[in-house]
C-alpha cells in the first residue's frame, strides 16, 4: 500500500478510537444526569466505534502491512443537556465523514481500487450516523423539557443493542 494511504488508515483508525471514547464518555455523562436509555444508546455506539476501528487494523493486517498505533486524546466530559450531546454527536460525526471521505479520495488518486472498494462500507455507514443523530436530535427538541416525553425518549433508546457490523473485505 502506498504509504500516504497507509498514514491516513493508521488516522482513521485513531479517530474511530477517539470516538469510541467520546462515545464512552458522554455514556458516563448520561447516566449520572439519570438518562440510563440514552447512555445505553451512547454505550452501544462506543462498542460500534470499537469494532469500525477493528475492522480497519483487521483490513491493514489482511493487507500485510504495519498498523501505526497513536495517542488517543481525552474527549470532553461535560455537556449541558442531552440535546446538547446529541448536538455533539452530530457534529461529531459530520467531521468523521469528512474524514473518511477523505480517505477514500486518497485511495482513488493512489488508484488503490481494493482500499477504496473496503471504504464503500464505511462511506454509507456514515450516512447512517449522521442519519440517526439528527433524527434524536429532531425527537428531543419535541420533547423539550416535558418529563412524561423525555422519559418515554429514554426509554426507547434503553432497547438499542450492539449488533457486532460485518464489514466485507477484513478477510
Ligand atoms: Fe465510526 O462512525 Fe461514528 O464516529
């Protein structure tokens, strides 16, 4: 693999890590301002992020080369309302997109069809990201600051389980 591509691999798999822990993070942040259902939410994405960045180490593996491990930086651990997280959320993952968006153009100008066929999943997965934190986002603004509303949002996020991702092309 070109190693222009293989630095930016070792990147996005630095910023899946990263959010993982964000993720994780703003979990802990839920559950102690009592929203048990949208830190299981949050919890479940952090197991998601785990597996995104395992999937892209388990694809440079299959490829035969050396993955470039680095620093994950601390995630923030305040926010002011769940909306506020959710908020967080989308921005975040507006940032991942461009990210591996990013990516995958330096694997088309390194004419690396094999890596950029792998990103495809990646690609539409972040459609889904940004997807379902804008659809929260739009449910928790409506709920606002109803109890009886807030607590039936809570609950329906109390369902969300992890559903390990099978990722086409990790080997
Ligand atoms: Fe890995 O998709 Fe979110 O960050």
């Amino acid at each position: 693999m070109n190693k222009q591509l293989l630095n930016e691999f070792s990147n996005q798999i630095n910023k899946e890590y990263y959010s993982a822990f964000l993720y994780l993070s703003m979990s802990n942040w839920l559950n102690e301002a009592g929203m048990p259902g949208a830190a299981n939410w949050t919890y479940v994405q952090y197991q998601e992020e785990l597996a995104h960045a395992e999937n892209l180490f388990r694809y440079l593996q299959y490829r035969d080369e050396i993955v470039q491990l680095m620093k994950i930086d601390q995630p923030d651990k305040e926010w002011d309302s769940v909306l506020d997280v959710f908020k967080n959320v989308l921005s975040h993952e507006k940032k991942v997109t461009a990210s591996i968006n990013n990516l995958t153009t330096e694997a088309i100008n390194a004419s690396d069809h094999a890596a950029r066929i792998f990103l495809e999943w990646y690609v539409s997965e972040q459609v889904e990201e940004e997807a379902n934190a804008s659809d929260l986002i739009h449910k928790f603004k409506m709920a606002g600051d109803n109890p009886n509303a807030l607590l039936m949002l809570d609950s329906q996020l109390a369902t969300r389980t992890f559903v390990a991702p099978v990722v086409p092309g990790v080997g």
